[in-house]
C-alpha cells in the first residue's frame, strides 16, 4: 500500500496507533460537517442518526465535548445506547421501540432539531427531516440503510430549512486547505485529550473478510481496525 505524503500525518510515541488509525476519516468529516457546513453553536440541539458507529460516534464526541452542544444520539440496542451515553449524548434514542419523531418531539418540547446528522438515509432520513426546527440544517453523510432519500421540497420550504450534502474525501482535491485544517485540529483535539475515538474491534490483515461481516452485520460499534502488521 503507497499513501501521498500530503495524506500521511505524524502522531507522537504517547498516542495510540490504533487510536490513530481509527480518528483521522470518521472525526475529520464530523468536524467539516459540523464547523463549515452547519456552522454549530453551543445553543444548538444535535441528532445523530446511527450514533453507535464510528462517524455516529465521533459526531457525539465533537458535539457534546468539543461543541458544548446538545447532542441527542439514535441507534438501536440497549449496548449501543449506553456507549452513545458514554461519549457525551443528553438523551438517547433506540429506534427499534421509539418512535423518533413522537421522542424528538418531547425532547425538544415541540421545538425540533437545529442540526440533524444523518447517514442512514431511507425513511430514517425522512423522519429526521419532518424533525427538524425552524430554519433547521440536516447533514446527509451517507444511506446506510441502501437508499437513497428523495427529499420533499416543500418541508423545507415552510420550515426554512436546510440539506447539505458532506462527502469529506473530496475536498482532498477540491479544496485541499479545508481538507488539511480538518485533520490538523482534529489530531490537536485528540493529543490535547478533548476528543476520544473508539476502537470496537481490530483484524488482522488474513481477516479482512470478516472484518467487512463484522462491519455490514450491524454488530459494530466505533471503528473497526484492520492491522497490516498482523498476517496471520
């Protein structure tokens, strides 16, 4: 494997590898979304759709202890839901018995979300859009779920609100000073220790297979490592 230079940064003997391995993509595309798409304050409220995995995670983190701001984390699983806990969420969600829209709701007092960061898509993604507050922003990260949201116009247009797209990778060509600043705080955050990624399970580079079973299975929670140092 041959990474560009201008992908690799350092990280001191102190810092775990596998910490390291794990914070770079998930925190780096939380912190984008968050700082210059959605433009957080420490008023807002913050959901998280599928928070139990790695960017779910790492959105939690950033949100509730770098942020100061409310975050609210959806997954499904009584694990799942104590680990969100864990990472600075005030409320939890498990979406296989609540309903999120009747939680949100009650949550925010009738109010709505002022940020939803979503990666699930599907019906998920539709909830969360009839959720949101006035002049509200949801995130759209990825379709976890295998489908892909047609979004109906004209929620937003009585709310005044907002869907941003956020595909991290590509401001590496795009706009590749935003990319390096993303990284740059995110290891500062990390090494001044605001900010905790957690590593669910590593494989050796012979299980990368199952690493991806592990992964498609909805068993994980945080990252998954695969270790090239590990063949066997």
């Amino acid at each position: 494997m041959i990474a560009e230079d201008r992908m690799c940064h350092s990280i001191g003997k102190e810092e775990k590898l596998d910490e390291g391995a794990a914070i770079v993509a998930s925190y780096g595309t939380a912190l984008l979304a968050f700082e210059r798409t959605a433009q957080i304050k420490e008023t807002d409220s913050v959901l998280v759709t599928a928070a139990a995995g790695a960017l779910g995670l790492a959105a939690i983190d950033l949100a509730a202890n770098v942020y100061k701001a409310t975050a609210i984390g959806a997954c499904g699983g009584t694990e799942k839901l104590k680990i969100v806990s864990k990472f600075g969420a005030k409320f939890t969600i498990d979406y296989k018995k609540e309903n999120l829209r009747e939680r949100i709701k009650e949550i925010t007092k009738g109010k709505g979300i002022d940020i939803v960061f979503d990666s699930v898509g599907g019906e998920m993604f539709e909830d969360c859009l009839k959720c949101l507050a006035y002049e509200g922003k949801l995130l759209t990260l990825g379709y976890a779920s295998g489908k892909v949201p047609n979004i109906p116009a004209n929620v937003l247009l009585l709310k005044n609100a907002s869907v941003h797209g956020v595909y991290w990778g590509s401001y590496f060509e795009k706009m590749p000073e935003v990319f390096q600043h993303s990284v740059t705080t995110i290891l500062k955050l990390w090494k001044e220790g605001k900010i905790t990624p957690h590593v669910g399970k590593i494989f050796p580079l012979s299980q990368i297979n199952d690493a991806l079973e592990f992964v498609s299975s909805r068993q994980s929670m945080g990252k998954v490592i695969v270790d090239c140092t590990k063949i066997g």
